[in-house]
C-alpha cells in the first residue's frame, strides 16, 4: 500500500490488508488513543437518531445520507475496535463500548426535542462541519504517524470517509430553507464545538478503554491523558487544512491573510496544549 494511496467510498472490512499486521509496529501510546477514537466512532447510532429528529422535515435524501453516515462512522468503530484486539488480545471492544455507553450519555441524545442545541438545522451543519473537519485531520495525522502497516491503511480509509462527510455536511448547510446565519453566529458555532473537544466524551472513551473498571473516573486526568498521546501525532499541514477548511465552513476565504494567522495561533496554541497534557500526564503516570 502506497503511502499516498487514495481510498474509495464503499469499502468493508473485509478490503483491509488484516494479514499484513505486524505487531512488532504497534506505538503503545498510539494505541490507548486509537482504543478511545473506536469507542466514539462506534457511538454514531446515537448521532443518527439525534440528527434525524433535528432534520425530519429535510426530506428523504437527506435522512438517507444521515442513516449512511452512521452505517460509515460504525464500521470505522468496528474496524478500530479489531485493530486494537489484534495490538491488544487483552482488549475487549465490545465490552469497553458498553461501558462507555453506560457512563457517558449526551442529554440531547435522550431527548425528544427536535430543535438542534445549535439553535437551528443550519448551527447544526456547521458544527458537524467542524467535527468532520477535526476528525479528518486526525485520521491524516494517525496514518503518518503510524508504523504498524494495518492501522496506516485503516486510518487512511477513515480519514477519506470524514473528507467525503464534510463535503456532505457541507453540502447540506447550504441547501437548508432557513435563513443564512451571519458570519458571527456560524464562528461562534465553529468555536464552541471546537472547544467542546474538551468534554466528557473523548475523556470517558479513554478511561473506558484502557482503564480497569476497578479505578474511578477522573474526568481531568483520563482527558489529559487523551490529548497526551492524540495531539503530538498532528504536524503543522494537519492543522493548516483543518482551519482551512473551518474557515470554509463559516464562509471566510480559506485562504486569505486571516486565515492563515488562525492557522498559525492554532498550531501554536496545539503544541502548548499537548506539551501541557504530556508533562501533566507524565506526573500522574509517576
């Protein structure tokens, strides 16, 4: 498998290269992140519900390309969740799942209001937007940073998924029969949801997957333990195309001068983040 190798919609598990794992290559470190990621990947269900209820009156299209997205973001989980059985015969995905499902639940997935919490269905593409846009350049950032040959090759499918969901997402923003929302509500949107990274979810997906059910949650310290190992695969070309394509989504030009100066806080501001949470990690690991 090339390094550059494009990959195509449609693929199933069974068109990963599983015989070429070579466990000699497996990153420990990369690993407890990899675990958590299946964990949230595996969720989707919840997100297709959720989303349905927000878009019922949006047509069959588009309720059909929620159901696909979900049937994509779950086999991402579940081709994670083997990756991580083969690095690791000791893990459990489905068991580790089930105990994220019961200690993490977003209040808006149980709920029967079909009012978006971003305040309308256009707030909601925007911050889906910016989720595809995150979880791209992760996947980017994971297949380079990856030696083990079967993860390389399932994070570049993944990440060619998210691109394609982007454009979905992206595509559905525009095609809403709301009113546009100002170039200050759609920034808002885009960094609450970018802060919203720091919440219980990736957290609780860490401790539910690498942690024994005998040790208590510490939502602080599982959460810098996350970012420890996820932040420093991300070189500056991952941050530069995730705040392009952010800057797309709110309507900036993605490549204009503001742009680029976001680009560059941002990548400076990751580098302090994940040098912070690897030290604060280090210490509670001593």
């Amino acid at each position: 498998m090339a390094e550059g190798t494009v990959f195509a919609a449609g693929w199933t598990l069974d068109d990963v290269q599983w015989s070429k794992f070579d466990a000699s290559k497996v990153d420990p470190g990369l690993l407890q992140a990899v675990k958590a990621a299946s964990l949230v990947e595996f969720n989707a269900p919840d997100y297709v519900i959720y989303l349905k209820r927000v878009f019922k009156d949006s047509g069959a299209e588009t309720l059909a390309n929620i159901e696909q997205w979900g049937v994509e973001e779950t086999q991402h989980g579940l081709a994670l969740g083997h990756w991580c059985e083969l690095a690791d015969p000791t893990f459990d995905f489905k068991a580790s799942f089930a105990r994220f499902r019961e200690g993490y639940k977003a209040a808006h997935f149980f709920s029967d209001d079909a009012t978006s919490v971003r305040g309308s269905r256009r707030g909601e593409m925007v911050a889906r937007c910016v989720v595809e846009c995150g979880t791209s350049s992760f996947y980017s950032a994971i297949r380079e940073a990856a030696d083990e040959p079967v993860l390389k090759e399932v994070a570049g499918r993944i990440a060619a998924d998210e691109f394609r969901h982007y454009k979905l997402f992206f595509g559905m923003l525009h095609k809403q029969d709301e009113p546009e929302l100002p170039f200050w509500r759609k920034l808002v949107v885009a960094l609450t949801r970018v802060n919203e990274s720091d919440d219980d979810e990736l957290a609780y997906a860490f401790y539910a997957a690498n942690i024994p059910p005998s040790e208590p949650y510490k939502r602080e310290e599982y959460a810098r333990a996350y970012y420890a190992q996820s932040l420093t695969l991300y070189r500056r070309h991952h941050v530069r195309k995730l705040v392009q394509m952010i800057a797309k989504t709110i309507g900036a030009d993605p490549n204009g001068r503001l742009t680029q100066a976001a680009g560059a806080v941002a990548w400076r501001a990751l580098r302090v983040k994940a040098g912070l949470n690897t030290r604060a990690a280090a210490h509670i690991a001593a």
